[in-house]
C-alpha cells in the first residue's frame, strides 16, 4: 500500500510510480464546490482520468477499463473510519484522510 502525498496547495502535480509505471497525479481545490479533484496522466501527460471528485471511503479508479490505468485500487479513507461528511481543503494535511493506493509502488 501506498499513501499519495498532498501538498499545502490548492493546485499542485506529483509524479508517483505504481505498480512499476509511472503516473502524473493533478490534484485541484475547487473553492467554489468546497472538494478536492484528481486527474491522472501517462509519462507523456496523456489524459487518463480528469476532474474525478475525491469522496471519501469512495473507490476512484477501478471502474474504469482504461489498460493505461493503475491496476489496483485508489480510495480516500477518514482516519477515524466514521466520519463520512465531506473532504475539506486541509484534511489530507491535518491527518483526518488520507488517498491510499492498494498496489505495489
């Protein structure tokens, strides 16, 4: 298991290898909607996933059958495990959630 390191931005890229393949992570605040998105590209910045909205103890890749797509299981989980209302800005800072990779790094 992996755990996908945030940043103190609201808008920022971090390159993470999963599962032996390299992958760009685009996370974005949207102040306005109060949540967190996440966009997934190749090496070569091709598109694999755009603007999926980050809930909590919510499964955000696998459903898609894209064979470019990380292999395994990427969710948001609440630290507690029992608080289910909304992610806000600083959560995955202050320790409340945190985007876990199910899969080998």
């Amino acid at each position: 298991m992996l755990e996908i390191p945030f940043k103190n931005f609201s808008s920022f890229t971090e390159d993470i290898t999963l599962d032996g393949k390299p992958y760009i992570f685009e996370f974005n605040f949207n102040s306005r909607g109060d949540f967190w998105t996440l966009s997934l590209y190749d090496r070569e910045q091709h598109p694999l996933l755009e603007g999926r909205k980050i809930v909590l103890n919510y499964e955000l890749i696998k459903q898609f059958t894209d064979e470019r797509m990380p292999p395994n299981f990427l969710f948001s989980i609440d630290s507690s495990l029992t608080n289910f209302s909304d992610l806000v800005q600083d959560d995955f800072l202050n320790g409340r959630a945190f985007l876990i990779y199910n899969g080998e790094t």
